[in-house]
C-alpha cells in the first residue's frame, strides 16, 4: 500500500464519500482524483483492487446521531492483565450504545460511542467496570448539527442504507422508485448531514504497511499545535476524529516501527500534553444496531400517520 492507497482511504473516511459494496460511483471518483491529482481511471482500479484483496468492505452508513437526540463520546482503556482482552471485547460488544471499537495489539481498546446527558457517567463506569480499567482516556465527540425534517420516504432509505447495500438498482427495487429519486434523496441528505457513513476497512488485510492510532491529548486551544501534528503524520493519515479532550487519529504507515518514532516526535510539540501510539489488530463496526433504531421510528412515524417527524422530535 502507497501513499496514494492511503490517501483514497481518507477521502472515502474523512470526506464522508459513501461507497456502495460493489463499487460504482463514477462521480466519486472523479472528485477523489482531482483532490489527489490523479486520474479517475487509476482511482477506481486501486479501489477495486482493495475490494479485491479485502481492505475495502463496503461502506457503513448510518444516520446522523444529532438527529436522534444522542451525543458522542471517545472512549480508551488499558485492560487490566489481570482479564482476557477476548473476554472484555466480547463484552464491550453486548453494550448496545457502542458504535465502533478500535482493539489494538497491547493492553489498549478505543470505543466510539453514543450517550443521553443523563447516562453519560452510568456508561463510563460500565466501561472501567467491564475492562478493570486501569488508564482511562475520554473525550466528548461533536457530530455535525443537521435540523433537517425527514419524510416517511427518508426513513426508509436511511434503514435501507443503514443494513447495507449493493447498487442504486438494489435501493430502487426495495424502495419501489426510481434510481434518479434515490440519488437526488441520497445527495440531499448527505449535504444536509442527515448521513455518515465510513468505509468497511480490514486491517488485516493490509500488505506493504501496518494499521496505527495516534493519540494526542492538548494542553490547551489545540488550533495552531494540530497543524504541526498534521505536519508530522499528514502522508499517513486517513482519519483525524474531534474531540474535546484528547483526538485519535487513524494512520496506515510503512511499517509498525513507524508508530513509536511518529509519538515521540509528536509528544515534543509545543502544546501537546501526551501522545501515544498503537497498531490497531482490528476495527470493529457496530452501525448495523442503527437498523433497530430507525424500525421503531418508522413505526411511531406510521402510528402518527405521517404528522410529525419521530426523528426531529428526539432532538
């Protein structure tokens, strides 16, 4: 994998480019290449490759969580060795406001999750309760605002989305419309930040590089001091989260020895409290749980027949 692989993988995170399981957006990567200054054709064979070899799984998309009145939190702990990391992970998985967990090689397991104000401490200590926590890392995690009101129609499709899908033809057969409704639908809620979506990455699968997070805590306004962090990691980077209190930022790197000497040269900034960072062993995707979500607000939304939007009133 080269630079120009890992700068794919950040479009497709960071610019939140929604990507069907058979690829097929000519227009994405018409955008990708002109931003990495190289052709289309070269960006849909090096995507189709990474389908090919497993690096690339589809796309998971889910709706924005501002809609449904939820707020987001990052989340690292160092298990205690006194647990099994298989054991911990496992539980982690059953707690149902999880939506991504980042297991790494060592002691450390990141989580992104989603909260009410009023059970943000109950979650937290559920989390140092199940991992024995001896570290523990948090940071609150700001989701696009989006106040736009969703019909009937646009619930249906986000479900539909949320469970995965293989083609507009897909969509627009379980959907019963046309392909050009789908796309017009599709492209109005995702600039109105209705939808997130992130690409399906197996980091095992990776060959000619290796999967590292680096986490980085600021001492203080962290504008000017990000700007050399990025100086640092910005060839490697294909995600750089927010958050309030510490920011993880995901990296495809040359080789594993990479990790230690980014961290060092990052913790010698001025501005920066701590960094740190892990290979990741694997990225685990729990958006799917959404699905559940959207079936009892489309079933309010059909009792209500249609008056209100059950997704604007959670907000």
């Amino acid at each position: 994998m080269d630079r120009f692989d890992v700068e794919i993988i950040r479009e497709l995170s960071q610019a939140q480019v929604t990507m069907p399981a058979r690829v097929g957006l000519r227009s994405s990567y018409r955008e990708m290449a002109k931003k990495i200054g190289i052709s289309a054709g070269t960006v849909r064979n090096r995507v189709e490759k990474m389908y090919a070899t497993g690096v690339l799984g589809g796309s998971s998309v889910y709706p924005n969580p501002t809609l449904l009145g939820l707020k987001g939190g990052s989340f690292a702990v160092d298990v205690s060795p006194r647990l099994a990391k298989s054991e911990v992970l496992s539980s982690l998985k059953s707690i149902s406001d999880i939506l991504f967990i980042h297991n790494f090689r060592g002691s450390l397991v990141g989580m992104l999750f989603l909260y009410k104000s009023e059970s943000l401490d109950e979650i937290i200590e559920r989390f140092k309760a199940v991992s024995d926590a001896k570290a523990v890392f948090f940071s609150r995690v700001e989701f696009p605002p989006c106040k736009l009101n969703l019909d009937n129609f646009d619930l249906h499709l986000i479900l539909q989305l949320s469970r995965g899908f293989r083609s507009y033809a897909q969509l627009s057969r379980s959907l019963d419309t046309s392909v050009r409704t789908i796309k017009r639908r599709l492209s109005r809620l995702k600039a109105e930040g209705a939808i997130l979506s992130s690409p399906t990455l197996d980091y095992k699968a990776i060959s000619g590089g290796a999967a590292a997070d680096l986490i980085v805590a600021y001492q203080h306004s962290k504008v000017e001091t990000e700007k050399k962090i990025l100086e640092i990691i910005g060839e490697y980077m294909i995600f750089a989260g927010i958050g309030e209190d510490f920011v993880v930022y995901n990296m495809v790197l040359p080789n594993a020895s990479k990790a230690t000497e980014l961290a060092r040269a990052a913790a010698v900034i001025e501005g920066v409290k701590f960094a740190r960072a892990e290979l990741v062993e694997e990225h685990i995707d729990l958006t799917s749980r959404f699905a559940s979500i959207l079936e009892q607000r489309i079933s309010t939304f059909s009792k209500n027949k249609g008056q209100s939007d059950p997704l604007a009133q959670q907000t």
